[in-house]
C-alpha cells in the first residue's frame, strides 16, 4: 500500500465519520482539531460527547504523562489499584455525596453499550422479569441487547436476529408532544389483556442525544420515577452522552430531582476521551455474583487517571455554571440569527447540547449540506434525529465565548445560504 486512497480503502466500510470529514487529522487542542495540511477545525462534535474537557486538556495530560512516566499499573482487571481507589474516593466524595446519591460504582468494559448490558441484565435478575422498557427515539448502544432498547431502524437492522425483551413506549415530544405518554404508560401496565409484559426495567435518556436533542420535561420525568415507584419497576438512567456536565448538571436528571436506581456512564467520565463506562447502582441491587458481568478492559488505569482529574478539572472550574451560561448565549443566538430563516425550524436543547430542527423545511438533503458547507469553513458538525435532519451542537464545555460565537457565525451563514439554495 502506497497511496492514502489504498490505506483508507483497507478500512471495513462500516467507517462512518471519515465520509463527512475527509481529510487525515494529526493534532488537536482545546476545541480545535488540525489536519495534515495545516488546516484548523472548531470541534463542535467533541467526540460524540467523549471530550467534554477539550482536546488534550493540560490539567488532564499532566496527570496521565505523570502516571505513565512513573511506570503506573496501565491495565489490571479488577484488581484493586491506587488509581481505581482514588478514583472511586473522588467520584464519592466530590460527585455522589454532594448530591446525596447513594450508588456503588460498577466498571464494565471500555464501552457504554457495555454498562447498558450490564444495567438491562442486573435489572432482570433483581426483578426476575424479561422485559425492558424503552422509548421510540432512544439510543442505547449496538450490541444486542442495548440495541434492542434503541429505537431507529437503520441501527436495528444490522442486527439480523430478533431483537426482543424489550418494549418501546412513546417519549413526550414531536407528535406525541400533546399526547398524555404517561396515562398510556400507566395504562399498558394497569391492563392485563395490553399483551405487554410487565418490566424489569424502563431505561431512558432525560434528553434524547442521537434522537435528535428531544429535552424531557420535568414534570414527565417526575411522573415517570412515580409509576415506577408503584410499579415496582426499576429506573435506569442512561447518562452516557448527556452525563459529564454536559447540561449544566453533572447528571442531567438532576433537573427533575429524580433519584434513578441505576445510572449509565461512558464517554466524558474518563475526562480524556480515553475509553471507560460505569453503571450506578443502588446497594441493594448489587446481587452479582463475582465475575457474572466482566471485561477484560474494565481496568484500564489511565481512564481512572484520567477520570480522577477530569472531576477535579470540573469542580475546581465550576464547569457547571459556565456550560448554564454558555447555553443561554447558544440560544439566544439560534433563535434571534437561524430561527429567523423561517418558522420550518425548531431549536431543542440545553447546556451545551442543541439541535436545530430542520425537519419540516422539506428536503431530507439540507442538514447533509449544511454540515458539508461547515466542514469547508473550519467547522465540524453532525447530524441526529428521524432521517438525520437535525444540526446538533456538541461543543467541548471548555469552549471559549469567542470560539463559540465563531462557531456559531459559521453555522449562521450555512444555514441561511443552503435553506436558500434548496428551497
């Protein structure tokens, strides 16, 4: 192999991210990302939600540089560490404590689709039922089980085996926005001729990320940890791209004050983007006998590392607050610049998670040019929701005022040029 077209071509062609940004990356900082030619991208994808703290964030480096110069343990199962126990001392006690959450931790393999089986399976085996619920719109991973808690059809598909266990309800937003979900929900569990079988579990995402940045109300969330409560059903929150901080909440049910009985957490936990998930559990559903859930990397030292200054990175910079403010400069912006191309567009979100609505303009091509557009000026950008029609905002929460509006500037003059162009 000699060219880069050979290279790449040697790649399975279930690749993905590289069609919508074709170039070869080699370094990146803070919100940027730079290429082999010397070009400079304002990240506003963050890795799908896995750099939350920037890219190579110094705070962060320096703790994983330090531990790998220092010959630290890099991998250990789930023997026990000093990184994994400064870690788990961290988490309780600058996390969970303040919040008055009373969790064990759990660490699955590197992935959240792990920690979502693990929470679906733990589920089961407390309650001794099979079903799940779900939610149309959700998104819970691509392994057989989490996939089959995950809604859209294009990722249901590869499957190619039943995908059972589990039921989907309607989440309370587009068309189902006036409709009562949770009367439906009740009733589906209070009828015994619903020909559905009482759960185990519901798991949901309190803000829909890849379901195109549908934001539950609080007040549906709230009715949502009732019915369990008297259903006996566990709730599982899946906080996996919507966790971190990333709403301005460390966890973005906090919003509701709901207390979930296990909580999914991957992507940004490990504060580097370096691969970890971990499933919340409340102690008395912690029945696992040793090694009945497990992975090879579910002791990955650096991610400890890493995760251990991430959370010290957020308290020390009150992350919280600054993403609240940044939120409300992100919308006020989309709506007095993008919204005003025309009543089509919606925008959704919270924090530092938005998405712009694109759905009713009428061409199912414009958000796929809207983000070409934005690539050739220096911005990287995605897509979310039914048949990809919704721009998601993903920034890292570090993201500067002046980075941000330049980002925003950028996706102002896509959205007016292409909504021109295709209409």
């Amino acid at each position: 192999m000699k060219t880069k077209e050979e290279i790449r071509n040697y790649e399975s062609e279930v690749k993905s991210y590289c069609r919508k940004y074709p170039t070869t990356f080699v370094t990146s900082k803070g919100s940027y990302i730079y290429d082999e030619d010397g070009n400079k991208y304002l990240d506003f994808l963050a890795g799908a939600g896995a750099l939350n703290y920037g890219h190579n964030n110094e705070e962060i480096k320096k703790k994983i540089v330090d531990y790998v110069l220092n010959d630290g343990i890099m991998h250990s199962l789930d023997m026990y560490t000093e990184a994994k126990e400064e870690f788990i001392k961290t988490f309780k006690e600058l996390i969970l404590e303040p919040r008055k959450l009373d969790y064990k931790i759990q660490f699955c393999g590197p992935t959240g689709t792990n920690a979502v089986e693990a929470a679906m399976k733990l589920a089961r085996k407390n309650k001794k039922r099979t079903n799940i619920i779900a939610f149309s719109g959700a998104f819970h991973g691509m392994t057989l089980g989490s996939i089959a808690a995950t809604s859209d059809a294009y990722s249901r598909n590869g499957a190619y085996v039943p995908l059972t266990n589990v039921t989907h309800m309607p989440y309370p937003v587009g068309c189902n926005a006036d409709f009562d979900t949770l009367k439906y929900l009740e009733n589906v569990l209070n009828d015994d001729h619903s020909g559905i079988d009482k759960p185990a579990a519901i798991i949901l995402e309190t803000i829909q990320a890849e379901g195109g940045i549908n934001v539950a109300p609080v007040e549906w969330l709230q009715g949502l940890e009732r019915i369990c409560r008297e259903h006996d059903i566990l709730l599982i929150a899946d906080e996996i791209q919507v966790g971190n901080s990333r709403t301005g909440y460390y966890f973005s049910f906090e919003r509701a004050g709901i207390n979930p009985d296990m909580v999914v957490l991957s992507k940004s936990i490990s504060g580097y983007g370096l691969p970890m998930a971990i499933l919340l559990l409340k102690p008395e559903l912690d029945l696992w006998k040793p090694a009945e859930h497990n992975g090879t990397f579910r002791g990955c030292n650096l991610s400890f590392v890493g995760a251990t200054a991430g959370i010290n990175y957020n308290i020390e910079h009150n992350l919280n607050d600054n993403v609240k403010e940044k939120g409300k400069l992100v919308e006020e912006y989309i709506k007095n610049n993008i919204l005003t191309i025309s009543n089509d567009l919606e925008l959704r979100g919270m924090g530092l998670i938005w998405g712009i609505d694109f759905s009713k303009a009428g061409n199912d091509e414009i958000v796929k040019e809207i983000i070409h557009y934005c690539f050739d000026r220096g911005l990287i950008i995605e897509a979310a929701g039914r048949k990809d029609l919704v721009l998601k905002l993903l920034p890292p929460l570090t993201i500067t005022t002046e980075e941000l509006l330049q980002g925003l500037d950028i996706i102002n003059e896509a959205s007016h040029k292409v909504y021109k162009k295709v209409k």
